[in-house]
C-alpha cells in the first residue's frame, strides 16, 4: 500500500473540501461565535467510463485489493495538469497555510493543485512571478523540511474508500460500471 488508481479515465467527479468548523447562534440576538477546528479534508464521488471486461479487470482488482476501508490508494484529478516547473520549499510547520518557495519561481495562479508529502493542496492567491510566499488550502498535513519540491502537474493525494462495502455494475451488453465515494486518508 498504496496501490496506484488504474488508468481508465474519469467520466464524473465530484470534488469538496470538507472543514469542521462550529458556529454558535445567540437564540435572542442572533450574535454569532465562529471555532475553527484543526480538521480538513478533501472528499469526492467519482465514476467511470463504461468499461469493457477487459479494461475492467484491472479496476475490479483495484477495488478488492484495498479491502475495503484498510487500503489506501494515490489519486488525483486528471484534469489538472500544469507546466509549472516543480519548486523546492523552505521548512514550514504542521498546519502552516503558507511557505515559501525559492527565489526565482513563476507565477502560481490561484486555483492551482500542487501536491506535496503525498497530499493534495490548492493554491488559495495569485503568486506573481519572482515572489516567494505561496498561500494555500488546507493546511499542512505534516512539517516541511527546507528543499522538499512541489509538484504541480498532476497531484495525487493518499485517499480510501469511505465504504467496506464496495461494488460495480454491469449491464446486458457487457459493460462494467464503478461508482465509488473517497476520502482523503490522513
């Protein structure tokens, strides 16, 4: 572990990052207090093209080989890709929401994915070319050492299924089906 998602494509992703955060309400003027706990995680339902038998073995292996919620896989959107050349970061702390990077890095657009230590994380403010400080979301999973790169053509992070009890479909024409929901495995 972690097995490698196999390379049949995406047909439909959903994608969020969940928080947890409380809020509590005055019942008789309304005031609010706003905790924001340490907790976040990125959560998403992702379904795949019609695959023949074939091209199915391979997921139907995938899926069985996590057993259930014990395994742990690599997967990343395969729609963001980059040219970003990858960037070496100085330390950081656990739950920092910014580092910086070494002199003479491009531009980082916000809404970039890079990842780093294995986990996904997404730029939250434009980077402009020659500045050093990336902000991002959410926050570091582990401390950073100095030289570490960052990768932004296409992240993965370290996901698992939220089921043990994982299936597929398949129809009269033999074509296999696979829907399944993830969460980020911290």
């Amino acid at each position: 572990m972690p097995l490698s998602f196999p390379s049949v494509g995406i047909q439909n992703m959903s994608m969020r990052l969940k928080r947890v955060v409380a809020v509590a309400e005055s019942p008789f003027t309304l005031d609010t207090q706003v905790y924001t706990h340490q907790g976040a995680r990125w959560e998403a339902e992702v379904s795949l093209p019609p695959l023949s038998h074939a091209e199915a073995r391979s997921v139907e292996a995938f899926i069985v080989g996590l057993i259930g919620r014990e395994g742990t896989f690599t997967f990343g959107n395969p729609l963001h890709t980059s040219t970003l050349s990858a960037n070496t970061v100085s330390s950081a702390a656990i739950r920092a929401e910014s580092f910086t990077l070494g002199s003479g890095t491009a531009a980082v657009s916000a809404g970039t994915y890079f990842e780093l230590n294995d986990y996904l994380y997404l730029v939250t403010q434009d980077k402009a070319a020659g500045a050093t400080t990336l902000n991002f979301q959410p926050p570091l999973r582990v401390a950073v050492t100095s030289s570490q790169a960052v990768k932004y053509n296409l992240p993965k992070s370290l996901w698992r299924m939220t089921s043990n009890d994982i299936g597929w479909s398949i129809n009269e024409a033999s074509f296999y089906g696979f829907t399944f929901a993830c969460v980020e495995a911290l």
